[in-house]
C-alpha cells in the first residue's frame, strides 16, 4: 500500500490519517495540506485496488479488511496512535478503525458519512454501476454530476476534463471497483455507531447530491460524542470545493476538541467544547 507522511516530524507530535472516499486516492486531499501540515504529521495514502496501491481484490472484501490493512501499513511505519479524517467511503473505514482498533484511534472526522445506506444514494450507486456496463469512459464522465454543484462544474470546465482524463488514463478497475463499492453499500453502523466513544466531527454539504445531508445528521445523533457542521455548498467534495471553509472547520475542530488517550499516551488536558460546533453527549 502507497502511503506518504509529510508535515511536522517531532516525535510528539499528532498525527492525522486521511483517507479518501470511493476513488481511493490520497491525493483527494491536496486542498487540505498545507493547512494541515503546519501542526500536524500526515498520513495519505492510496487505498488497495487502486492508484500507485495495485492489486488485486479478493471476493468478499469488506470494510474491515479495508480498515485492517490499514491498521497493519501504519504500525509498520511506525504510527500506532493517529486521528482519522475520512470521505465517504473513508468515513467508513474510519470508523471501522475505531470499533476495531479502539486503541489507537483518539478522534474522528467524518465527511458526508452515514450509518446505513440511504435509498436516495443507493439509486445514484445503482446509476453509477450501470454506466460501468457502458464504458469506463462514460463512468469516469458522469462522476464529477455526483461530486460537484452544478455552478462550480459550469466554471471549471478545462479542470474537469483534466481530471476526465488522469482518472481513466489510471482507473482502479471494474472488478475492483465493484468489490470495493459492495463492501460500501454493505456498511450498516446503525446498531455499532453507539461503541465508538472517541470525540467525532460529523460535516456535511447541504447540497451534496450523492449522500442527503440527513444522512449526517443521523450519524451525529446515534454516536456518543459527537460534533455537528453543515456547510451550506459545496457538493459531495465541499472539501475541494470551498476548501477555505471546510479547512477552517476542520483546523478549529482539531485544535479545540480534545482526543480522547489511547494505550501507551498520557490522558490530554480537558479542554471545553468549541462554542462553534454544536456538541451531542449521550
């Protein structure tokens, strides 16, 4: 598995794993580095099946074979304490990671996740593999109408047909890409959601198109500890879309919330909730 760690070095320093949505690319989150790397050491990666990660994915992949690659490539680099940003498909990985490896996971962030697989975001999954029937071509052309508002897609047309073009010049595969979006579509944190007890940024797009913003909403309620923000655009990837915004959030969340200590780590300083999320405790 490719993965890379930039930012800061010292040895006490936090360290943030960031982890993609479906496409399954680190380099999802450019627009998040520099920000984050100022006070943080980074993790991306490309996760299995895909990008500089090749390979071939067995049957019946899961998200907790996702996760526990995961876990095994960190500890081999030597991180075994670390927060997790994910997307989507990286969400759920996430928390994955924290129901199964409690003991390294402190906090999370989830982006436009879920608990159970909403029908709305079933029937675009649908569409989406039914274009894989098609062309890969045609695939690749109908992602950025799931990713995107429609205003941003009509003023970045030349970046567009760029990333048309990269993404299918180095698609993952359809096989790979099916197993990789069952394991998704498999997903039902609805009765696991109440055991993850780490501090949880839930944030959502109000216009993302692919996953109802109450999808969010639904996740922020059934978890322990939870934080709640909603961006009122920006599509599915508000992160890349208005990065500004959604890098300020998260930096403040960060920065204010307080981890929770896992084995091996000394229990942080309490610290009071930001005034700027909406916090839920159970």
């Amino acid at each position: 598995m490719h993965i890379e760690l930039s930012g800061l070095t010292h040895p006490k320093a936090r360290t943030l794993v960031l982890s993609a949505g479906l496409g399954g690319l680190g380099s999802f989150w450019l627009p998040q580095m520099n920000d984050l790397r100022q006070k943080y050491r980074v993790v991306t990666y490309d996760q299995r099946g895909t990008g500089r990660s090749p390979d071939k994915l067995p049957e019946g992949y899961s998200m907790a074979d996702m996760a526990a690659e995961l876990a095994t490539e960190l500890v081999a680099a030597g991180i075994e304490h670390y927060d997790v940003i994910g997307h989507a498909l990286g969400g759920m990985v996430a928390m994955q990671l924290a129901l199964d490896y409690p003991q390294r996971v402190s906090r999370l962030v989830i982006v436009n996740g879920w608990l159970r697989l909403n029908a709305h975001t079933r029937r675009c999954f649908s569409v989406r593999q039914a274009l894989l029937n098609v062309s890969i071509e045609d695939y690749v052309r109908a992602q950025p109408l799931f990713l995107y508002p429609a205003d941003w897609l009509a003023e970045n047309q030349a970046r567009i047909e760029a990333e048309d073009a990269l993404h299918a010049a180095h698609f993952q595969g359809t096989e790979n890409l099916l197993l990789r979006l069952n394991a998704l579509m498999a997903c039902d944190y609805s009765q696991l959601a109440s055991h993850i007890t780490q501090p949880v940024l839930v944030i959502c797009a109000q216009d993302d198109l692919l996953v109802p913003w109450p999808c969010s909403q639904a996740l922020y309620e059934a978890l322990p500890q939870a934080w709640l923000e909603k961006m009122p655009w920006g599509g599915h990837a508000m992160s890349v879309t208005d990065s500004a915004l959604f890098n300020q959030l998260l930096v403040a969340w960060l920065e204010e919330t307080s981890p929770v200590a896992t084995q091996n780590q000394p229990s942080p300083t309490v610290q009071p909730c930001p005034v700027s999320f909406v916090a839920r405790t159970l």
